[in-house]
C-alpha cells in the first residue's frame, strides 16, 4: 500500500486542459511551446545496475538490462535564444525498448520511458496556474513576471518566488556535460515514489572552457562528446513521508540526509560527431520526437497536482506542433542514414 498521497482538486482536469491551451496558443512560430533550442540530441545506452537494492528495484529498475536511449539537451525557452541568456536548462532522455503498461491509456503499448529533468533539485511554482501566468509574462519580458508575480502572490511571497526563479537562470557558464540535471517533482517509483538526478560520472578537475560565441555551451558539450563519450549516473531518492518529502509541494528540497541518492543505472553516452549525417539524423529525429514526464510505465507515473498539469500541456504541445507518434518511435540502432 502506498504511503504517499496526492491531492486531487475538485474540477483540476478541465482547469490543466484550459491552461494547457492558453499556454500553447500563446507560442511564438513553429516547435516546442518551451524548451525550443536544443544543444544536441544524442544517441546512448541505458544501463539499469546490476546491483540496484531492493527496496529501488521497482518498474523499469526491477531487473537488470540494457536499453537504448535518445537524450536531448535544451534551454528552457519559448524561443530559439542564444546559450549566453541565462535560462533554465533541460535534459530529456526517452529509453527505448521499455516493455509494461503505459499511463497514458492509448499509448498503453509504447516502448518508451522517459525522464525530464533540469538543473535545480526544487521546483519554486506553486501551482500550473502561476507556472502559465509566468510563461505568458515572460513573453512580454522579465519586469512583466515581476508584476504579473506580485499581483497573483503579493509583494513579499513575489520577491521570492522571483528570487527562486532567478536562481534557476543558468548563466551559461559551466558545460552542461559537467553539470547535476534534477527530476524535481516526484514519480511513483513501484508503491513507493522517487525523486530522479543525472549525475555526471566523472567530472575533470579543471572544468571546460565555454566558448566566448552566442552558443558558447552548445559549442562546448559538441567538442565533449565528439572527443570521448559521456556518462551520467542516474540516481533516485525515496519519498519517506510527507514532511520530509512531500508529493505536492515542489519547493521542499527531499534532503539528501533524510533520504539518500541511490544508483539505479547509467546513461552512456558514446563518443559521436553531432555534425556528421548520422548526428545531425539524430538531431532531427529528436526536434521531431516529443519527450513527455507521462510516457511512462504506470509503475513510473508522475505524481503530484504541477505534474498532472503537464500531462495536458505536453499532449497539446506535441499535438500543435506534430510531433512524431509515441507508437512509431524507433530505437537510435534502427536509425538509417
Ligand atoms: C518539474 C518541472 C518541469 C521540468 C523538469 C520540465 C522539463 C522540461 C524539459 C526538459 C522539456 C524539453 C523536452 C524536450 O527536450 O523535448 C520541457 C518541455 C516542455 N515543458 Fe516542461 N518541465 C517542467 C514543468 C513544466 C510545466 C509545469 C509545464 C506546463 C504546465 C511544462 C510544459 C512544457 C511544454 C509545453 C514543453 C514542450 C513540449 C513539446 O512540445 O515537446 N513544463 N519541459
């Protein structure tokens, strides 16, 4: 029996939906609503451990195995911006080959899981209708989500809030290679939930220069992994109760102390050029997938009242801008160029 609990608002579903139009409507030209720039997309293996303890060994980490993934590295935009804006950044990774039973009824028989996560381990927005309101000011520019945050919260908790999302402007200065990417809002993880991280592997003492250029992180993580290949450990934290480590409310950090990152698997990323026929085909294949928080095994659903208002979002999104069907997607092997 599950120990979690999530709290479901009377009428919730047709509010995400209405939200989830405003939100997509408002884009600016063709592609993704936000996270529109992609760095790279990239072809790996995931490698679930061999040695995951029981208590992680749920879903897709019951068992051992190796599948293939595509990630997708992104700045969290509206619009195609150059590396040097500071934003928020993003990592998707869709893992291919993936057998159960989906969330989403339709795409019940998909193969796919995917992850999304970004650099802060917290997620400051209290709730989808803040999170719309200020993608809608940040459109008009940033004094706008300042006066947009103070008449929806009021003047004090908006200083924060601005505080907190300032926090989450990555600069743009350290390589994406070398940085932690948080899953920050709760997933089921079997009757337990989790929180998820990708951790870089190995990180050199001596970081790497970022180019001086509009896309200085975009050059940068191009030269990382055509001269080696790139590992990230993937970790999860357990849901212990819901003081420490509440479902609904995203701003609470789950402390490390109270439940420690464990390693479930890997994420390898081989050496490869993104500017040859075959990285560029990945590229490609990557802008036209859609990476969704709800392709997911039921075991993996999101959890959380911020979570189920992306499940509209991200369908809407897709839908608009034609994104490939979850069903024909096609493991990076069976890519031909
Ligand atoms: C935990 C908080 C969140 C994280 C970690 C996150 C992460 C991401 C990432 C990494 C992408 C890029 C996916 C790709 O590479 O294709 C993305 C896209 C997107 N996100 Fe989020 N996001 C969060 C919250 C939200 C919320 C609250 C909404 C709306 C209610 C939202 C709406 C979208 C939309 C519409 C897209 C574009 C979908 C597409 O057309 O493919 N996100 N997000």
């Amino acid at each position: 029996m599950a120990s979690w609990q999530e709290k479901i608002a009377p009428g919730e579903e047709e509010l995400f939906e209405r939200l989830a139009r405003t939100l997509v409507e408002g884009r600016t030209g063709e592609g993704r609503t936000l996270h529109r720039y992609a760095q790279v997309g990239l072809e790996g293996r995931f490698t679930v451990s061999a040695s995951v303890p029981a208590t992680h060994a749920q879903g897709l980490f019951a068992k051992p195995g190796t599948y293939e993934c595509y990630v997708r590295f992104s700045s969290g935009a509206g619009r195609a911006q150059p590396d040097r804006v500071p934003d928020v950044r993003g990592i998707a990774v869709k893992v291919v080959g993936v057998a159960g039973d989906k969330v989403i009824a339709p795409l019940a028989a998909a193969q796919t899981q995917d992850f999304l996560a970004i650099l802060t381990n917290t997620f400051a927005i209290p709730d989808a209708e803040t999170f719309v309101g200020i993608v809608g000011a940040a459109r008009k520019g940033p004094l706008s989500v300042l006066g947009y945050l103070i008449g929806r919260v009021g003047f004090f908790r908006a200083l924060r809030l601005a505080g907190a999302l300032g926090k989450a402007q990555d600069k743009g200065r350290v390589s994406l290679a070398e940085r932690t990417f948080y899953v920050p809002l709760p997933i089921r993880w079997g009757d337990s939930a989790a929180k998820v991280r990708f951790r870089p592997a190995v990180v050199a003492s001596t970081p790497a220069t970022i180019p001086s250029g509009e896309h200085g992180l975009t050059e940068a993580l191009r030269a990382r992994v055509r001269s080696a290949p790139l590992t990230f450990v993937v970790e999860a934290q357990l849901f212990v109760d819901e003081v420490h480590t509440p479902i609904e409310d995203g701003s609470v950090e789950w402390l490390e102390s109270v439940s420690p990152f464990v390693e479930v698997a890997r994420i390898e990323l081989p050496a490869q050029d993104t500017e040859s026929a075959r990285g560029k085909k990945l590229a490609e294949t990557c802008e036209a997938m859609s990476f969704d928080p709800w392709h997911a095994l039921v075991e993996h659903r999101p959890l959380g009242s911020i979570m189920r208002a992306r499940n509209a979002a991200y369908r809407v999104s897709t839908t608009a801008r034609n994104a490939m069907s979850e069903l024909d997607v096609k493991p990076p092997s069976a890519i031909a160029v």
